[in-house]
C-alpha cells in the first residue's frame, strides 16, 4: 500500500476518518482558525494602530528640536536667580553659526490675533516664521504658495491663512490675492494652508495666520524679541548634540552660568519618536505572543485529536499491517490528516484575519494621509501559513509514530 499526495481515494479516506466525529473535528480546526486569526490580526493591527498613532504626528520632522528662554536657576554676573533673558534676532545668527548640526532652523513668534474682511472676522494665533519653518513644521498648502526667502527678507505684508479661518472670512470665494486686516494691519492673502496630524508647535495650522517673522516684529509687535527657535539636526544626528553648543553661545551673549540648564528651554522630538517606536515595537511583540499562544493551543489540540485517531484505529491499523501495508504508509496516512487539518484550518484563519483589517483600513482610510496600514503582507501571510504546516506535521509526528510502531498481531487482538 503506497501513499500517493494526488491519490484520490487516500484523500478521500482522510475527509472520511476526520468526519467521523465532526464535533470534535470542527472545535480542532475552530482552534487552528482562531489562533491563526488571533495573530494575523493582532500583528496586523499592531501596524495599523501604529499607523493611526504616526498621523498624530504627521508634519512633524521627526528630527526636530527647540530651544526658548528661561529663568536663570543661579546667580551670574550681577544677574539674580529667577530672572528672564529674551531671545533675539542676533542670537539666532549666533547659535546657526555655533550649533554644528543644524540643517533647517526657524526663529517663530505666536500671538493671538483678529483678521477682518468686508463684514466678517475670525479670531486665531498670528505664527511669525522664516521660509524654512515648512520644512520642519510641513503644512499642507492647499491654494496658493508658503512663505519664502524674497517675502521675509523684504518684511512682506504676506500671509498664508489657515483652511479653517479662509472658511470664515470668504467662505466659498477664493482668498489668494485678497486683503485682509490683521490687528489693524492689512495683509495679502498668499496662501490657504492646514495642517496634516494633531499635533501642532505654536499653535494649529488650520486656525492661525502664518505672516514673516521680520514682519511680525516690526509691524504687529511692539519687540524685536523671539519667542523660540526650531530646528532640524542633520543626518546622523539628534537634536540634543546641538543643545550644549546652543547654551554656551547664550551663555555668553546673556550672561549667565554655561551650566545653567534652565536658563534654556530645550526640546528633542526624535527622543519622543524613539519611545513611540520603542512602545509600539513592544506591542508588536506582546501581540505575536498572544497570537502564537493561541496558536500553539490550537496545535496542540491537532495533536490530542490525532492521538485519540490512532487509538480509535489501532485496530483497523492492524488490518493494514497484516494485509502488506508499510510502516511508512501508516505513518504518511496519519501525518496527511494531521497536515490538512492544520493546512486548511491555518489558511482559512488568515484569510479571515486579512479580511478584517482590509476592512479597518477601509474604515480609518484618511484622504491626506492614506491608508493607516491594518493589513498583513503577502510574506507575513506566508510565513504563518508555513509555521503552521510545520507545527501542524510536528503535531501529528508523534501520533504517527505510535501507529508506526503498532505490531500487527497485538492490534488485531484490541478491541
């Protein structure tokens, strides 16, 4: 008797011998389909959460740091303890010059502010930049152009408005090339912007007025002074290597301690992404685990049902012997039900598990943004379906090998 993977009749027999007892057949494979589901979806929707969490923080730089004023924490050549220095023009031309790996830097000022026009006004935060700030903060222009290198060079009266607040000054009627009125100055509308993710630095795109930083403080401010200093760091680089270069330079322009770590504001992004990265690489892990937990559950049921097989057959088995059958064919016969139970079953689950994240996809599908990534590669597809025909022949191994070594005479007398 030989085993043949296209023999009709031998398939034919493993549907039969597995649907004897369809209870008990159906709860096996229900476990293999369930574990398989559990840990397609599980690692996929790991991804697709991390996805939705990364819009959050979409536009933002991911290398992105700051730096502000603040109070002296010691005393310092005549200046008290707790006093303020403020951050000027000057100074940005310094710490560029000092900081060795800054790629992209922008001096910004926030202030609230009302803009008019005809017979309608709108409140939000007046954001003074310089051209490189949408490189570090990337707003999405939908009309009209940002602010560039001729408009802040030249104190331009120019300003990109936020989607929200073009809604409400014009409405449906297009505000490129408009005038408005902001805080008693008239502005022309360059550009309408919004914002990508959720987070935000100075205030939301979508409900500010983005003017030139040079114009900002010489027509809306009464002060030359800076709020803060962004910046990117260049390739193979963090914020933070900038950080103490950046306060000795201020130390000695503002003349406090080179030491005093308070006396200067800082902020790292790519700290912020390491954890989120960290967070999320460890929610994949513990996703895989439950996933591949419930999994061996299921193998391990595949193998119970085949140890109660080859009891319940022990007799029939010894039929096969004494009649010619091989020891390899009744090991091939029970490894084969073992392998389709497990096949099918471990197929059917990622199947099942890839049509419920196409649909989470579907559902947290964002025009901007895309697809958040609920979904399995073909490859991961694959490698769990290959685990599972591993585990499922490891499954039925020792199954077989009990059938294997069943003596012909000995099975004859069990009843």
């Amino acid at each position: 008797m030989k085993l043949r993977i296209f023999d009709i009749e031998n398939w034919r027999e493993i549907g039969a011998t597995l649907a004897r007892n369809k209870t008990r057949t159906f709860l096996t494979a229900f476990g293999i389909f369930w574990g398989t589901a559990m840990l397609g979806m599980l690692w996929g929707g790991a991804n697709g959460f991390q996805g939705i969490m990364s819009r959050n923080f979409a536009g933002l730089s991911t290398n992105m740091g700051g730096i502000f004023p603040g109070a002296r924490s010691m005393s310092y050549k005549g200046f008290n303890k707790g006093s303020y220095w403020n951050l000027t023009e000057e100074d940005l031309k310094a710490v560029r010059t000092n900081a060795p790996y800054i790629e992209y830097s922008s001096g910004v000022n926030n202030m609230s502010g009302t803009a008019a026009y005809n017979d309608k006004s709108a409140a939000g935060t007046v954001i003074g930049i310089e051209p490189d700030y949408g490189r570090i903060c990337l707003p999405l222009i939908e009309k009209g152009r940002f602010i560039n290198e001729a408009d802040y060079s030249s104190s331009a009266k120019v300003t990109v408005i936020g989607k929200s607040r073009a809604d409400d000054l014009f409405g449906a009627v297009d505000p490129v090339g408009k005038y408005i009125s902001l805080n008693g100055v008239y502005f022309r509308v360059i550009g309408v912007a919004s914002q990508l993710g959720e987070a935000s630095i100075g205030g939301r795109v979508d409900e500010s007025f983005i003017v030139p930083g040079t114009t900002m403080r010489r027509t809306l401010s009464t002060h030359r002074n800076v709020n803060y200093f962004v910046f990117t760091a260049t390739g193979g680089h963090k914020p933070s290597d900038n950080f103490s270069s950046i306060r000795r330079t201020l130390a000695q322009l503002h003349s406090f301690h080179p030491s005093d770590e308070q006396a200067v504001g800082t902020m790292d992004l790519s700290e912020m992404f390491e954890m989120i990265s960290k967070v999320f690489l460890g929610v994949s892990m513990l996703a895989f685990f439950v996933g591949f937990g419930t999994l061996m559950a299921g193998v391990i049921g595949v193998g119970n049902i085949m140890w109660i097989i080859v009891k319940e057959r022990t007799h029939e088995f010894g039929i096969r012997r004494a009649i010619g059958a091989k020891p390899a064919d009744i090991t091939g016969q029970v490894l084969s039900e073992s392998v389709l139970l497990t096949l099918v079953s471990g197929t059917g689950g990622v199947c099942f598990a890839t049509l419920v994240l196409y649909i989470a996809d579907k559902i947290t599908y964002n025009p901007i943004l895309g697809y958040a990534g609920f979904q399995l590669s073909f490859g991961m597809a694959v490698g769990i379906v290959f685990t599972f025909f591993i585990l499922g022949s490891l499954a039925g191994t020792l199954p077989a090998i009990k059938a294997m070594r069943i003596k012909p005479i000995e099975a004859l007398r069990d009843k």
